[in-house]
C-alpha cells in the first residue's frame, strides 16, 4: 500500500474525485484524470446495453472531448488492485507511456502508482 497522505496535493483531489464520483453513482469504478493545463475531468463506470467503458476509459474520453492534449496523473477508485490492460492503454494514449495511474481501494488508500506504459 501507498500512504495516501505522502501524495501531493493534486494527486490527493483526484483520488478524492474518483472516490465521490463511484460513491455518487453507485458505480463499481470510479476515475479522475488530469491534464496538461491542470483541468480535471471525473467519471464513473458506464455499463448500457449498447455501450460499456471503465470509468478511466470513460474519464479519458471525457478530456479528449474536452480538449485535452496530454494526461498529467490519474486515478481510478476501484476494488480491484490494479488497473486493467485496457484502462492503462487509454491513459497511454493521451498521457504518454509515462502517465502515472494511482489505483485506490473504495475507501480511497492508494494500492499502487503504476505508469500507463
């Protein structure tokens, strides 16, 4: 485990949006990412019968919708412990091999910080 409180500031409010963001939509994930200008973009799990992303899928979507041209951090609120093939490639495409993912538990303690690449 990581001690959550030896993160910065920013890296803090991310895990913290991801954790609201599962919590206010009852969904399984949750998952913030930052981008190069600072600007934070926040999902949770879409799960329709026509379309399912993870919510770091779905928050890296968001950014590029948005605008964004690279990913500083993200997070993603989950109970799994770590995060998937697929998240991690998405982050990558946007962030670069060397975006970090903080991956948290539900009650938003970092498990790991592993890099997109």
């Amino acid at each position: 485990m990581t001690d959550s409180s030896a993160l910065d500031a920013e890296d803090r409010k991310i895990v913290t949006l991801a954790r609201s963001a599962r919590a206010r939509n009852g969904v399984p994930e949750g998952a913030a990412v930052r981008d190069e200008t600072g600007r934070t973009y926040v999902a949770g799990t879409v799960d329709l019968p026509s379309l399912r992303l993870s919510a770091l899928q779905t928050a890296v979507a968001m950014a590029v919708a948005s605008g964004a041209k690279s990913l500083e951090a993200a997070a993603v609120v989950s109970e799994a412990d770590t995060a998937s093939a697929e998240d991690l490639a998405a982050v990558r495409d946007l962030g670069g091999a060397g975006t970090p993912v903080l991956v948290a538990g539900t009650d938003g303690t970092v498990r790991a910080v592993v890099t997109a690449g």
